[in-house]
C-alpha cells in the first residue's frame, strides 16, 4: 500500500504539499446550507474523521510501538504524508462521479466512482470494494472499537474498586448501550449522523489533545530524547531498543505502516463515502482529506506516541500491549484514578464516532449491492455485532482489521491507478458534482 501510495503522490505531484494550505481554508470556509436531511461539507468531513479518529489513535499507536519499537512512529507518519495524496485523489473522484439518490441527497464512495467513471469491464471491482466494505465495517469500525472500549471502561472501573462481579457484566451493558444508541443515530439516516458528527468530534478531539498536551508539559524534559528515539530506532531498532524482543527494521516498518492505514484509513476508500453526501464541488471537498489525514495522524498518533514514550513505564516490547499501555502513559503523569477516567471517557466518544461512520460506510456498500431495502436489515446487525467484540481476543480483532484493510485497499486503489492515468492537474480543475 505504501508503494502505491507513493506512486500516486507523483502522479497528482504531491498535492498534499502544494495545497497544504488551502485543506485548512476548505476547512474554515462556509459551511454549507443546513438544509433537513442533507450533509454539509463540514459535517462530512465531521463524518470521515469520526471514522479515522477512532481507538487505533489510542490502543492502535501504543500497540505499534509495543510490537514495532518507537521507529513504528515514524513509518506510520511517512505512510501518512503519501497517504495524504491518496485521500485527496479518492475523495476527489467519488465526489465527480456520484448520482443522487431517491430523496435528492448525494450518494457516492469509490463503488459508485467506478461503476459511473471507469468502463463497464471495470465494473467488478466495484462489487469488490462493495462486498470488502461491508465485512471491514464489522472489524475496523465495530468488533475493534468495541474491544478497546471496553477493555479501558474496564480499567477505569478497577481503578475505582468496582468489584469483579461488576466489570465481568461491563462488558455486555456497554455494548448492549452502544448498540441502541448507535441503532438511532444509524437507522436516521446521513442527516442525522451528519448532526451528530459535526457535533461529538469536535468535542472528543480537543478533549483528547487537551489530556495529551498536560501530559506532556509535565514530561517536556523528555520530549527530545523521545523524538530522537523514534528517528533512532526506525533505522537501527536493536541498537536502540538493546535487541528487546528481537525487534528489527521490518517490525517497525510494518507495525508503523498498519496501525498508521488502520487509524488514517488512506486507500482503503472508506471516508470518501462520507465525503461523497456532501454539498460540495469534487476539488474543495477532496481538499478536506488532506486535514482529515493531518489531524488524524500527524497530531493525535503523534500525540500518543509522545505521551507513551516520555512517560516512566516499561514497555513490553514483543507484546500487542494496546490499551492497557496507553492508559499506565497516562495514569504515570495524571494519577490512575483521573486519567483512567478521562481515557475511558475519550475511548467511548472515539469508539462510538468511528463505529457510527463505519457503520455508514457498510450500509451504503449494503445498499449498493442489494438495494437500499439492505440498509436496515445490514445496520441491525452491524450494531448486534457490537454484543461480540467486548469478549473476543486482542489480537484477533486486530488481524480482522489488518486483513480487511488490505481486502478494502485492493481495489480502490486499483481504481485510482486507472483514474489518474488522466492528463496531470485533473483533480484540481474539474469541479465534479454538486
């Protein structure tokens, strides 16, 4: 994926560079007309990032440096910088060849761009994507975020000295809330999660960067030999890290490159569904994608890592500590009681706004494959589903996610590989629907 990633950064001549500028002015612009059942390019973009700024921001970065050594960081930002091109180009091309739907609202995504913008021997890979979208939301956007959810509720209450009768029903309860709760704002529609969105992540990013940024004030005597670790160990992990679990470049390497796509979601299409509803031309709204990728993972991945590596705990390397390593970074600069609280309470927003974004992404792949009579009956049991990933193991969530990213991926950017053969500078003329 990095490859590609890389090769399309060249075909649309680093973009990500040259309208750097003008993704943050696409951002603070006009917001759109608000109009009953209709997305506005903010609460779009409200959408997209809800669904990158999931647990992968907490649990998934702690887990790459455990696995990958602290050099994991610096891959997962440099797979996010060509990542940033990927995003622009997919969004760009969902959005100039969307259709509308039966209610007059924008539906599109890259199974629609290739089924109305490549020729009709293409066409099956529209159905790939459609068919790969559906099962992705279950492991990305739900089994994952549930696990994690849980799994820091969990702490918090120990912490707490709930009892062990207590947290072995955490589980079921909160899943079986988040189930309800994402029922109602799924089964209402773009609008409504459009509402929603522009509304939770707001709240749930600042609150975080807040959490991160008191942490590492108080670490900020560490916050250079921590930079200059990760730089040191992406290239040399055992002379860094003294050989500790036998980690090497290739550990680093793909652990960054992995949780960086699970948390960035880059060239698996995903966002580009959400970006699609919006009322938005194809080049302002592509523009969107480069800050999605920024603030998702050149400030809250950064931010995690940092917070994970200036603070006094050891780090299991070798092992997928995930949760439990983000929340003793925490703990070990804000108390256990208070940070434990604060992250379980961040979790659940970062889980329930990734899980009702993929939950979106999965039914319009439902909807494209069986009609939109599919909607209902997919998002029941997309938030049903929810009841299993409380109790299912780490590290099989973790490999459902990985594969479904990759089973996503394919032919997305195969799609992409066949739009930008188009003459140079096309994704910043054309102006698309809407």
């Amino acid at each position: 994926m990095l490859i590609a990633s890389v090769w399309l950064s060249f075909r649309l001549r680093f973009v990500q560079m040259r309208r750097f500028g003008a993704s943050f002015s696409s951002l603070f612009g006009k917001r759109g007309d608000k109009t009953p059942g209709r997305v506005t390019p903010f609460q779009a973009v409200c959408t997209a990032l809800g669904g990158t700024a999931g647990t992968g921001n907490i649990a998934g970065v702690a887990g790459a440096i455990s696995l990958g050594g602290p050099g994991a960081v610096l891959w997962m930002l440099l797979a996010a910088f060509f990542g940033m091109a990927v995003k622009y180009g997919e969004i760009f091309y969902s959005v100039k060849f969307r259709e509308k739907d039966a209610t007059g609202g924008w539906r599109g995504g890259p199974m629609i761009a290739i089924q109305n913008g490549l020729p009709r021997r293409w066409h099956w890979l529209a159905w790939v994507f459609a068919v790969c979208g559906m099962v992705a939301a279950f492991g990305v956007g739900n089994l994952a975020q549930v696990h994690t959810m849980t799994e820091s509720v969990s702490l918090a209450a120990a912490s707490f000295g709930v009892g062990d009768a207590l947290r072995r029903w955490l589980p079921l309860g909160l899943g079986l809330l988040l189930a309800l709760l994402s029922a109602r704002v799924l089964l209402g529609g773009a609008g409504r999660l459009g509402r929603a969105m522009e509304k939770l992540v707001p709240v749930m990013s600042l609150l975080y960067v807040v959490l991160c940024l008191i942490c590492l004030v108080m670490r900020r005597a560490y916050i250079w030999p921590a930079l200059a670790g990760i730089a040191k160990s992406a290239v040399t992990p055992r002379a860094a890290l003294g050989g500790a679990a036998g980690l090497g470049i290739a550990a680093a390497f793909r652990k960054g490159v992995e949780r960086g796509v699970f948390t960035h979601e880059a060239g698996m299409g995903s966002s580009a569904i959400a970006h699609a509803a919006a009322d938005n031309s194809a080049a302002r709204q592509a523009l969107l994608g480069i800050f999605e990728v920024f603030a998702d993972t050149f400030v809250m991945c950064t931010l995690t890592a940092l917070v994970v590596l200036t603070a006094p705990v050891a780090i299991p390397y070798g092992q997928d500590a995930g949760m439990t390593l983000s929340a003793a970074a925490f703990s070990a600069n804000l108390g256990e009681g208070f940070s434990r609280a604060a992250l379980a309470l961040c979790v659940i927003l970062f889980a329930a706004a990734s899980i009702w974004a993929w939950g979106f992404y999965g039914s319009r792949c439902a909807a494209f494959l069986f009609g939109e009579r599919a909607t209902a009956p997919y998002l029941l049991i997309f938030c049903a589903a929810m009841l299993l990933g409380a109790h299912m193991q780490l590290a099989l969530v973790w490999k459902i996610s990985e594969w479904s990213n990759a089973a996503m991926a394919a032919p997305n950017l195969l799609s992409l590989f066949f739009f930008t053969k188009k003459p140079r500078g096309c994704c910043e003329t054309a102006q698309g629907g809407g």
